[in-house]
C-alpha cells in the first residue's frame, strides 16, 4: 500500500512537471518576437534577394521588373501604401506566397536601402502609415 501511495505521488508529479513545460512552452512560443529595425533590415534583404533579386537586380537596379530606387518608391506616398502593393502583388510569379512578416522586412528592407527611413523605425502594422515616401 506504501508502494501505490508513493508511485500515485510520483505520477501525480510527473503529470504537473509535464504540464508546467507545456504551459511554458506554449507561452514562450505565442510571445511576439521583439522585432528591431536592424534586424529587420536584415532579414529583408534576404528576402530581396531570395525572391525579388530575380527580377528587380541584386541592388534594385532593375531588369525584368522596375528599379526600386527612391523616385519609383515615392510614388506610393507612404510606406503603407508600398506594403500593401508589394503583399498583394509581389513576386509577380507567386503573389501573397510570402508570409505577413517577410513582407514587412523587405519593405523595411527597401526603405533603408534607399534612406527612406532616416529614424530606424521598425515597420510594422503600427508605423506602416507614418513613413513617408518622400523623394
């Protein structure tokens, strides 16, 4: 009887210990990343050139598709206009393939490449309205 009572014990623990990883696991991965402007900058360029190089040039020279230099950014008058373009349209061949996030960091990406966002903002949801594109 004094075995059951000591294994119910360590069962009992066992079961909290592996509910108490869980509940910590699942917090830690639903926290938001803390995203910072260079680091976002960084990841954009990966993106850029994983997905818009092809068409755009390595630098956003041009080629296939326009140059994305600050004349052409300018056009879309704020950096939440340019987002929204680049998320619903781009890349050409597989519109909306990349994830919400990757389309922020390579807008950042675009707006730090061409000084258009002189302060490091983050981009984000929040700030997306208040870049502007300015030539």
């Amino acid at each position: 009887m004094e075995l059951v009572r000591l294994l119910g014990g360590s069962v009992g623990l066992l079961a909290f210990s592996a509910l108490t990883i869980c509940v910590v696991t699942a917090s830690a991965a639903s926290s938001p990343a803390v995203v910072t402007a260079q680091g976002q900058v960084e990841s954009g360029a990966a993106v850029f050139a994983e997905w818009c190089a092809l068409c755009h040039g390595a630098a956003g020279e041009g080629g296939e598709g326009p140059a994305l230099d600050r004349r052409t950014l300018a056009t879309y008058r704020s950096a939440d206009r340019l987002f929204r373009f680049v998320a619903i349209s781009m890349p050409g061949d597989l519109p909306g393939i990349l994830s919400e996030q990757e389309y922020l960091d390579v807008t950042a990406f675009l707006l730090d490449m061409n000084g258009m966002n002189p302060d490091g903002v983050p981009v984000d949801s929040s700030t997306l309205a208040d870049i502007p594109l300015t030539n």
